[in-house]
C-alpha cells in the first residue's frame, strides 16, 4: 500500500481562482520537477505553494524515510478559504465592498513504485 505524505497551508492571501492557475501545472510532476517549475512563476501565489511542496517532501524524508527522488505530486488543491470584507468609499457617498480572499491549499505527494 502507498502511503500518503499531505501538508497544508491554511489561509493564503490569494483568491483560490488565482491559486488553481499555479497548482493546476504541478499536478502529477515529479516533486522535484515541481520545484523547478514553481521557481520561475512570476504568479504570486508560486512561493507559497513551492514552500508547500518542499514541506510535504521533508515530511515524507523525515517521518516515512522516502527519497525525495521517488516523490511525486499525487494530488494538489486549492479550497475557498475566509474572505475578509473591505471597505471603500466612492463618489456620491456610495460604498464599494471590496472581497480580499484567501486560500487553503493541500498536497499529497506519495512514492512512485518501481515495476
């Protein structure tokens, strides 16, 4: 049985529309592919989720003894996290909302088994 090796990052400040642009190109690389392609991104939300992947790596190393050559990204997603509600006034005495959201995004990364 393979197992699982997840991390998660709660509340991103990035809107999970923007976050799925970035994880979307990750799914099923090598985890050390995944790395280098998150590295060039100029998307703002690139580091974290690269941050992301390096943690569930180390996780993998050090609680299950994998290689990180084996890793790869099983699955990756971004869920809709809290919204904080803003505030800006505009003319004429109106009220415009402003919806900054966040993020949550989980990985799963497990081991490639050789055949």
């Amino acid at each position: 049985m393979t197992q699982d090796i997840r991390a998660h990052l709660s509340d991103l400040q990035a809107s999970p529309q923007k976050v799925r642009l970035v994880v979307d190109l990750v799914r099923g690389k090598e985890a050390l592919e995944a790395l280098d392609i998150l590295k060039f991104m100029p998307n703002k939300a690139a580091q974290p989720v690269s941050k992301l992947i390096a943690s569930a790596m180390a996780n993998g190393e050090e609680n299950f003894g994998i290689s990180r050559n084996d890793m790869y990204v099983h699955s990756i997603f971004a869920d809709q996290g809290r919204t904080r509600k803003w505030r800006k006034f505009g003319a004429r005495g109106r009220f415009k909302p402003w919806l900054r959201r966040s993020s949550h995004v989980t990985v799963i990364l497990r081991e490639r088994e050789e055949e």
